[in-house]
C-alpha cells in the first residue's frame, strides 16, 4: 500500500505540475503561466484528499496486520476516508472549475458533472454510514460483555 500511495503522489505531482511548472520558467512567470499552475494547484486539492483517503487505509491494514481488533480501526478508518472522498468530491465537482474560471483560467463551466466524481462522493458517504452502525454494534457489543 505504502508503494501504491507513493507511486500515486507522484503521478499526480508529474501530472499537474511538470508542464505548467515548465510553462511558468519558459514564460518568464507571466500572468497567464501564474494563473494556469494556480488553476493546476486548485484541481490538485481533491487529489490529495483521495490520496490521503488511500494513506489512511493503509493505516487500517498496518493495524489489522498489527493484531488489533476490528472494530476500532475500521470505524476510525470508515470516518475519515468516508469524510474525504466526500469532500474531494464535493470539491472536485463545485468549486475547482469555479475558482479555475475565477482565476483566469476559464474551463468553460462552473460546476463539473463527473459521474465517477458522484459515485465517489455517494461511497464516501456510504463509508460515514457504515462507520455508525460499527460504532453502534461496538457499544451494543462492550454493554452484552458487561451484563455477561
């Protein structure tokens, strides 16, 4: 997981920002090049929240393979990756072409329709929902082991 999460940093750190990083130097820092890797620099945010999502299910695993028990990791783990694929995808979706046309850099739209950026909101959400009934079964569980 460690290796996956690298490589993806990585792409993702070539993909936005080699070429306006390269346009920026070439141009002498002009305002268009500033504004194109400013644009790059807001659509990179829901990516590192997706790539944040990804380090924290390699915390789970870490802690599975560590021998803890299910419950408090994987609700720990449910929350925060539900929390951030909703976020990155609610970003994604509503503001980046926004603050991208604010910034000079006009995508031609305001908000982006991306059905994988709604899918991936929607498992987000799922994950928060999920990560509830765990909690629930949890307390449900440690109150019979009480009364037991």
């Amino acid at each position: 997981m460690t290796a996956l999460w690298s490589v993806s940093l990585i792409l993702v750190l070539l993909e936005r920002f080699s070429a306006a990083t390269l346009r920026l130097a070439g141009s002498g820092f002009s305002g268009e090049a500033i504004r194109g890797f400013a644009c790059q620099a807001v659509a990179a945010v829901p990516e590192g929240l997706f790539l944040l999502a990804l380090w924290w299910v390699r915390e789970a695993l870490a802690a599975f393979a560590r021998g803890e028990l299910f419950a408090a990791p994987m609700t720990r783990m449910l929350d925060r990756v539900g929390i951030v694929l909703a976020c990155g995808s609610a970003i994604r979706i509503l503001l980046v072409p926004g603050l991208c046309r604010l910034l000079g850099y006009d995508p031609g739209y305001w908000i982006a329709f991306d059905a994988a950026g709604i899918v991936l909101g929607a498992i987000g959400l799922s994950f928060r929902a999920i990560a509830g009934v765990l909690r629930h079964a949890a307390e449900i569980e440690s109150e019979l082991d009480g009364i037991f």
